[in-house]
C-alpha cells in the first residue's frame, strides 16, 4: 500500500518499522516540528521519527499546524495515499485530511478506548491504578479518539514503569496495525461505548512533585507513570531528585518524614523505600549510593 506515516515520540517508531518491514510503500512521514533543546541556544533537535524517517530516505514533513496552513491539506491529499497510519502523532487532523486517503486514516492508540481518550493514556492508566490496558487500531473520525475500533489487544499493567508500558504497547500496536493493512476488510469496525469514556489529559509538569500526603500505592504509581518523563521528584535543600524506582513499605510517620538511613520516606499511608534515584546532571543511583554523598538526616520531612 501507498502510506502516509504521522508520529513524533518513540512509541511510533516500531510501527513505521514495522511498515517498511512488511514491504508498504511509506511515500512521506509527517512530524511535529524540531524542538530546541534544554538549554539556551541549543540545536534544535528532530523527532525520534524524524531521525528514523530520514535515515531511511523517508521524505519528512513537519507542519506546525494542518488549519493554519491550509496548503498543508492539500499538499497531503496530492501524495495520493491508500491510507494514513498515525501514532503519537500529536497534531489536529482536519477532516478533509481525515478523508483524504483511499482508506482513510488509522490510529495506532495506547488504551483500550473508550478509557483514556486523549493525549497520555499510558501514564493515566498507571496513575489510576488499572489492573490492565492495551492498544487499538482505530478509524479516525473528527472526535478525539472517538472513532471504532478494528482490532485490540490486552496486557496487565503490573508493576510496569511507564518508559517499559509504551515499549511494549508500541511493539503490539505496530503487530496489529500490519494485520490489519494485510486485509483490512477482515476487520469489521466496532463502535465504542459511550460508557466508561476517561479521558487522559496531557501530562503537567507540576504532577511530577512527589506530594507525601498521598498514600504510598499512589505515590509509588506516580514514580512509574513519570518514568522517564517527567520523572517523578523530591527536593531537598534547594535540590531536586527524581525517583525513578520506589518500593511501598509498611511503615508510618509524619508525611514526608524520613524514617530511616534507607531513605524510607513516610506517606499519608505507609511508605515508600526509594529505589533509583537521579540527581540533576548526574547518573541513576541506589539510595545508599545517594546518601553517601547528599546527607538526609532521619527525621528530615521532605
């Protein structure tokens, strides 16, 4: 097929693979915009599928919006395409380009919708405390992620960070979009439910703080649904640390009281025993590691 790719973080990338790998003709790949970097004056930096895209001679485009720049659309529509196939794109697609295609546009979405319509299903999922999620492959449609879906699959959730989630939900999805394109008229369209729609709101970086008032499952969720990004954090004397790992402990205290030399931070309920922990700039520690060069004392509310 003659396909037109849209996507922009990792999760993406194993799909775009898979496509070439299951011989379709990727005719361009749309991505959001290089981004500066961190620090002033730094290059700007292209999109884990525009680095991809490109080193596989994938001509890239990177529109900063499809209804301020009406060329946009068209230029889309010239490319002819059988389908489009999105994934953590990032954009608003207007519905001309949404019809665009021969077969339209298909979502390659990271929940089992209709829970966690929106912009960061994964990490929502884990910050409610779901017993499982999955990805789709769906028919997009004007809605935000309210289009039926053709295919999907299931995992649990376990214990999973977000960073080893969206691997393996990225790996699925691109297995499951590549069925689909196989023969697409196999799979029959299924309408979601008005019923139990959540919706996952983009990701504020203010959720990252570590609130100790919370109990310790949820504090202990909130460190993997931020790892990597965000990362989860303390502060102490005038620091952040990110906790990339976190052990839940019963134990008491005032919260945000240390309670032990291992770090053993108290919550509104239990406690948590960081893991792995980052200072700014430097590499992923053990909390003993940590405290034999930055003294938290027993007793010091963080």
């Amino acid at each position: 097929m003659r396909i037109v790719f849209m996507g922009t973080p990792d999760f993406a990338v194993p799909v775009l693979d898979a496509l070439i790998g299951a011989g379709h003709d990727i005719v361009a790949a749309y991505s959001q915009p290089p981004r500066a970097g961190g620090r002033r004056g730094k290059a700007l930096t292209p999109s884990p599928v525009q680095a991809r895209a490109e080193t596989l001679g994938i001509e890239v485009r990177t529109p900063l919006s499809f209804r301020k720049e009406p060329g946009a659309v068209e230029a889309f529509a010239a490319l002819a395409a059988d389908v489009a196939v999105v994934a953590a794109y990032g954009l608003i697609l207007p519905q001309a380009l949404l019809d665009a295609p021969r077969l339209g546009c298909l979502n390659v979405h990271g929940s089992l919708l209709p829970r966690w319509r929106g912009a960061a299903p994964i990490q929502r999922a884990i910050l409610a405390g779901d017993i499982e999620t999955g990805v789709g492959i769906m028919q997009m449609e004007a809605g935000l992620d309210t289009g039926p879906v053709l295919l999907e699959e299931r995992t649990p959730i376990d214990g999973k960070t977000s960073a080893i989630l969206s691997a393996e939900l990225a790996a699925m999805g691109a297995r499951l979009m590549v069925r689909v394109l196989y023969d697409i008229h196999a799979f029959p369209p299924r309408a979601q439910s008005e019923e139990g729609v959540t919706y996952a709101s983009k990701i504020d970086k203010a959720e990252a703080r570590i609130d100790f008032n919370r109990s310790a499952i949820e504090v202990e969720r909130q460190i993997r649904a931020f790892n990597p990004a965000p990362g989860a954090y303390l502060e102490h004397a005038g620091e952040r640390i990110k906790v990339l790992s976190a052990a839940v402990m019963e134990l008491s205290g005032a919260p945000g009281e240390v309670l032990d030399g291992q770090l053993t931070i108290a919550c509104g309920k239990g406690a948590i025993r960081p893991l792995a922990v980052q200072r700014a700039g430097r590499g992923v520690l053990t909390s003993n590691e940590l405290l034999r060069g930055f003294s938290i004392d027993i007793g010091t509310r963080l």
